[in-house]
C-alpha cells in the first residue's frame, strides 16, 4: 500500500484551476465560452468538436459557431468560443458549466475518498479507491472520473484522514484486490488459500469470490474439470480434488458472495484414499499459530489410526512443521492461514520418538 503521512497539493494546479475559472467567467459574461486546442482540465477540447475547420492565424470556424485565440492566454492553446445565434451546439459545449477547485479526505483502510465542495456546500465520496497509486496518479485518476462525470469540481489536494483508522479494514493490506478468471469470465476473490508447490501452476484449496451469478456458475465448472483453465494471480489454479461451494446472494450489491473450498479441508470429511488434509483459519481474534496447530491436531485425529491428545497440539505443529510433514498454505484476504497435512508421512513414528524423548506425555 502506498503509505500516505503528509497532505499532497499540486498549488501549481489550484492555480491553473482558478486562472481557468476566471477567464470562464469573463467570457460567459460575454457570450462566450473557454475552449482548448488539447485536453487540458475540464474545458471541451476543439479535436473532439465535429466540423471545425482552421480559418488562419489560429482562428477556427465551424456551423455553430467560431473559435478565437485570446488577447491574453491564460494557457497555451486557449480559445474563445462565440456560438452562432440559433445553432445547435454539440454535447461538449451544451454541457458547459460553473467549476470549481476542490480539497478531498482519503481514508485509507476503506478506500474511501471524500471530496468536500465549499462554494455548493456539497459532498461527493469515491469509493474502492486504488491506494496503491502515488498521490499524484490517484490526483488525475480522480480528475477525469470528475471531468467524465461533470461533476464540477477539480481536485488539487488529497489529505490523509486524521485520528484512529476506520473500524472497517480491507481484506488485503496492499490494497489490490485479485480475481479469478478463465477463458469467459472473471470474479473478484474475496479470499484464497493455496499450495505453491509449482512456478507455473498452484493447488488451490479454497476461494471465496464476490460476482454475478453466470461468473461464478462459469468458476464453479471449470474448478471442478481441475483442467487448469482458471487463473489466479496470473498462474493456473486447480483443486485438490473434490470440491464443494456454498453461496449466498448480496441483494444491495447485485452479487452472490460464493465460498469453493476442498472436501479435504472440511471437518469430517476426509476419506481413508486421501494422502493429505488442509487446516483453514477464517475466523478473527484469536492467536493463528495456535488456531492452526489446534485445528491440525483435530485433523490428525480424525485420520490417524492411533490416539493423539489434545495437549500434544503445540508440540505436533511445531515438530511437523520442521521435519516437511506440515506445510505452510498462502493464504490472504478472508481465509488468515492454513496449513497441507501430509498424511502419507510416518506420523506414529513422529509421535513415538516424542514420547520416548518426553517431549510429550500420556
């Protein structure tokens, strides 16, 4: 995530905004409007105008009206537009309005940004803001949805939100949001946990995705062929075998929010042919390193033919994880952690070892 500390204004651009507001104003008194040879702020720029021809020494005609070059040009390529009595104007100059420069509030664990317009005493808010951008990017990102909006505002300063962050916090530190794709359609992840035990293709174990009912239908069937034609973080994904989805509509969002996770990471169900079991973490506030290892010993209980106690929880995690019997899932977004538990491996002599060093007690 781009890391904001200090307030970032561009005062080169406030006064490139008040300077074009002014001469906009002088010229609406007039009759007239402000145009521009090239795109420059929000003033309608002559190339996108239809039928416009060049008259000479920087003058332009068109059926509508003509175009002029000021006694003083406020910027280069600024044109007085006097419209013909009668015409009718193309949309670009029908939707001429009043502007005005403005100061926004950015509120970097929603992502969320708060545009506060004082001279309409108006409020306009922007929300899944790319915070990985440079203050400057987000500046101009921000400026053409304003302009393609008309919204009549231009931003010229961004402030970071003061005092303690917002209680709601994004699902990825960084700020970008991945997606799952395949051929048809894509989805965006709420959530993934992932075995990357190849450069070119990874396990995947569980993914929660946010999309349209179609997108995630379309998912859901090329998951379960386990061909390898979804993408995740731009390197095939494919399950761990079986897989099982549950879904729930978001009717404000036009939505459906859908979990797909392994059979072999589900309570109960593992099967005497699986070589191996998945420990997930979703819930919050409790430790992950021991949320991990508890549900670790839970797994290895249902599938080990001998008895294994709950206290030996700690002492099993770290031991499997040091010798490869456990390994380590990537995990983000609303899955905190997992771990693969290698079944094939020779537990019960692990497990000896530990009680004839008393490392663990019966």
């Amino acid at each position: 995530m781009y890391q904001w500390t200090e307030p970032y204004e561009d005062t080169y651009l406030q006064e490139r905004i008040e300077q074009a507001i002014q001469v906009q104003r002088e010229l609406a008194a007039r009759g007239q409007m402000l145009v521009t040879t090239y795109e420059q702020l929000w003033l309608p720029n002559l190339n996108d105008l239809p039928d416009v021809t060049y008259a000479g020494q920087e003058r332009y005609r068109s059926p509508y009206g003509t175009f002029s070059p000021l006694p003083r040009q406020p910027f280069h390529g600024a044109l007085a537009f006097t419209p013909q009595p009668g015409a009718k104007l193309p949309p670009a100059l029908q939707s001429a309005r009043e502007w005005h420069p403005a100061e926004a509030t950015l509120d970097q664990h929603t992502r969320s940004l708060r545009i506060e317009v004082e001279a309409t005493q108006t409020e306009l808010t922007f929300t899944g803001v790319n915070v990985n951008q440079s203050a400057h990017e987000l500046l101009r990102e921000v400026n053409r949805e304003l302009v393609r909006a008309q919204a009549g505002v231009y931003l010229w300063k961004i402030t970071p939100q003061e005092g303690p962050p917002s209680s709601a916090q994004h699902l990825y530190p960084d700020g970008y949001i991945p997606v799952l794709s395949n051929a048809h359609t894509r989805a965006d992840v709420t959530g993934y946990a992932l075995l990357e035990d190849l450069p070119y293709q990874h396990t995947l174990i569980y993914v929660g995705l946010a999309a349209h009912k179609t997108s995630v239908e379309s998912l859901w069937a090329s998951l379960i062929r386990g061909r390898g034609s979804c993408s995740l973080r731009g390197t095939a994904a494919i399950p761990d075998g079986e897989v099982r989805m549950c879904s729930q509509p978001l009717p404000d969002f036009g939505v459906i929010h859908a979990g797909i996770i392994c059979r072999k990471a589900l309570p109960g169900q593992w099967e005497a042919q699986d070589e191996a079991a998945y420990a997930l973490v979703f819930e919050a506030g409790q430790e992950l390193e021991i949320a991990l290892s508890r549900l670790a010993l839970k797994r290895l209980q249902e599938a080990l033919p001998f008895p294994i106690l709950d206290e030996w929880a700690t002492v099993l995690w770290e031991h499997g994880l040091e010798v490869g019997y456990i390994q380590r899932l990537v995990c983000a977004g609303d899955c905190r952690g997992g771990a693969r538990i290698d079944l094939g491996k020779p537990w019960q002599e692990l497990v000896q070892n530990l009680l004839e060093q008393e490392v663990v007690r019966v």
